[in-house]
C-alpha cells in the first residue's frame, strides 16, 4: 500500500518550523518565569518513544545552555525508580518534564504524578492539554500546532524538539547565563533549520527511492549515532519499525564495535551511520574501518561534501545546511523518514500494521492492545512498598 503520509510530514516541516517556532516560544516564557528558572538545580525529561527520543535528543542543548545536570530517562525509569525514592537530594529543586503530544500514554502521567507527589516542579508538553496527562502537572505547555495528517509521527516529534530546545533557551535567558540578544540568536538558529530540512530533502528525493529499491529484500536494518544524534538513530529505527515492520535498531556508535560487530549472520546489514561532523565524527570515521571489513552495507548520513565518513561509505545521504550539533537532531533524520516511507510502500505495508488484530493498541481489553494507554497508573506509596 503506497500511504507516503511520512513523506507529506517531512515535506511540510519547513513550513512548521517557521512558523511556529517564535509561537512556541511564547508560551516557553509564559510558564518560564525567572523566578522558576532560577529555582532550579537538576532537571530531568522524561517520555515513552519519540517523546524519550526528543529527551535524549536535547540533553546536550540543556547542559551545554542551561549548566543544569540533565537526565532523559524512559517513562518507566522516571516513574519506578528515579523518581519514586524516599531520599531528598534530587526533590524539591528538580525539573521534571514529560512529554506525551496526545496525552493518553499512562506510564509518563505516572511519572509526573510521583514526581509532583515528591514536591518537585512539573511540566507536561502536549497537544491535549485537558487530558489526564495534561491535568497531572503543575504546570501545562501546549505543543498544539496546526493539523495535519497524524501518523506516523514525523511533525510531532519535531514539536516536541523544538519545545525541548526552547525551554532550555528560555531558562539559560532567564538564569542570565546568555543575553537576551544570543537567546535571539539561538531561536533564530533553530528556524533556520527549516531551510536545512528543505535543502536536504531536495538533494536526497532521488537517492532514497533508489536505495529503497536496493534495500527492499533485506530483514534487518541497524542505526548508528552518537551524543545527540544516538537519538537520531533511535527514531530511524522508530520510523522503519512503524513504517515498514521490518526489524531495526539503533545503536551507539561506540557500542556497535562492542556488540554489532560480532554479528555473523546477515553480515551485509544495512548500517545508518549518523554523523553531523562535530565531536565524535572522526571516531566514527574510525569505526567505519571494520563495518567496511566485515561486509556492512553502510549508508553515511553526514554534512554534504564530507569526505571523512560519509563519502566513503557504500551510499551517501548527504545533510545540507550547516546546523549547530546541539540543534542537529532536526535535520539529521530527513532522509531516513523519506527512506521509510519508501521502502514501507515498495513492501506494501500498512503504518503500525494497520493498527489490526494483533497491532491494535487502542482496545481496552487487558487481553488485547498493547496497554500503553490502558495500563494502571500507580503512585509513589504503592511503589514504595513493593520495592525489595
């Protein structure tokens, strides 16, 4: 089945990005007083999926801006065992974001929930402010943009990003780390990335109908990326799993030469490398060496014109624009959500399966979905008693 709702979503980031960046801003600051900036000594974000994704995508962005330890956890570590101790040096000075865009998933309300019961300060970023999860914070920010085709998530893990990106902006203007002219500056950085995203999906239109045409009888695909950009790769993996079914995953560039690389079967695997060129581009340039050796079929995702790595893997999907490495993850993953679209429609598959049968995830019998919707929420006493 050809849907190409994915392409339609990366076609349209540019615009959204433009926008609706300075508007996003503004309710950043409505909720981001100087006085809330500055009451705060550790943050963490906190999600399930893409919304986890954007957590680790923009960790770099708070600690480099905000000089705030900051830890993006999974929605299940946040709420079952960061969050839910009986210590206190993490409570009433922590910023506890979550993020869930259509405000039904249980285990990030959960988290939210226990952090607010331990005194901290709560922020959930959603486009359904008057849902549970919406309702369960301290404080709501409304990531609501205009509609658009919904899945799979292409636009929202996007909004999400740019809220991340802006918050942590917003609280280093506000702590007086940076002016209010470089705060400007960075805000303007960030619109800027729409023009990188419209020149990248130009110079790879072609280039990844081809690819997934090559790549259309393979079973396996790993992704591979590191500080920010590991994010990237867990949301290339995201998209070709929701897209297409086939059976992906990401992985830490360091890690590949740990775990992946002892792989002996299906030893042309395609890889995904995802490089922006900046701090570890040259140890990824090293680790190329032995994926080439052992037969990997890799396909760089790096600066145009780089000769380091992605000119000397098997197939190149050059990124243009030249974006700041803490702002990257929303460039970088363009051409993979292009390529998913494509192979999903060469494979004739349906998004998420259809939602079907054994997929449908919205049926409220235990015995069926998923229950990421349906699961019980539980509460810090409850976690406490059971813990051993």
């Amino acid at each position: 089945m050809v849907q190409n709702n994915i392409i339609a979503q990366v076609e349209s980031l540019p615009e959204l990005i433009r926008s609706q960046t300075l508007e996003l801003n503004e309710r950043v600051c409505n909720i981001f007083t100087k006085e809330m900036s500055n009451s705060i000594d550790h943050i963490i974000t906190t999600g399930c999926g893409d919304s986890h994704m954007a957590a680790i995508a923009t960790e770099l962005a708070f600690e480099n801006l905000t000089k705030i330890s900051t830890e993006p956890l999974n929605a299940l570590t946040a709420s079952r065992y960061a969050l839910a101790t009986s210590h206190t040096t993490i409570t009433k000075n922590t910023l506890v974001i979550g993020t869930s865009v259509s405000g039904t998933v249980v285990r990030t309300r959960e988290a939210l929930g226990i952090a607010r019961e331990q005194g901290m300060t709560t922020v959930a970023i959603t486009a359904n402010p008057s849902s549970p999860f919406g309702q369960t914070a301290e404080h709501t920010l409304d990531c609501t943009v205009p509609n658009f085709i919904d899945f799979p998530g292409v636009r929202s893990y996007r909004t999400s990003l740019l809220v991340l990106y802006l918050i942590a902006i917003r609280i280093s203007e506000a702590k007086d780390i940076i002016t209010t002219t470089k705060a400007h500056q960075l805000r303007r950085k960030i619109i800027s990335t729409g023009d990188a995203i419209e020149a990248t999906i130009e110079a790879s239109r072609q280039s990844v109908v081809e690819l997934a045409r090559k790549l259309m009888t393979q079973n396996h695909f790993v992704f591979v990326g590191h500080g920010p950009n590991y994010a990237t790769a867990m949301f290339g993996a995201a998209k070709l799993l929701e897209a297409a079914g086939t059976h992906a995953l990401a992985q830490d560039t360091e890690e590949w030469g740990h775990l992946q690389y002892f792989t002996n079967t299906d030893v042309d695997t395609p890889t995904f490398i995802v490089s922006p060129g900046s701090r570890s581009h040259t140890r990824t340039a090293e680790m190329l060496i032995p994926m080439t050796r052992i037969g990997r079929y890799t396909i760089g995702i790096c600066p145009s014109g780089d000769n380091i790595v992605g000119e000397q893997c098997d197939f190149f999907l050059p990124v243009m624009g030249n974006t700041p490495e803490i702002f990257s993850p929303i460039v970088y993953p363009t051409a993979i959500e292009l390529f998913a679209d494509h192979l999903a429609s060469n494979l004739g598959e349906d998004y998420f399966r259809g939602f079907k049968d054994l997929y449908d995830v919205t049926d409220l019998n235990p015995l069926k979905g998923n229950s990421i919707r349906t699961s019980e929420q539980v509460t810090l006493d409850e976690i406490l008693k059971n813990q051993s």
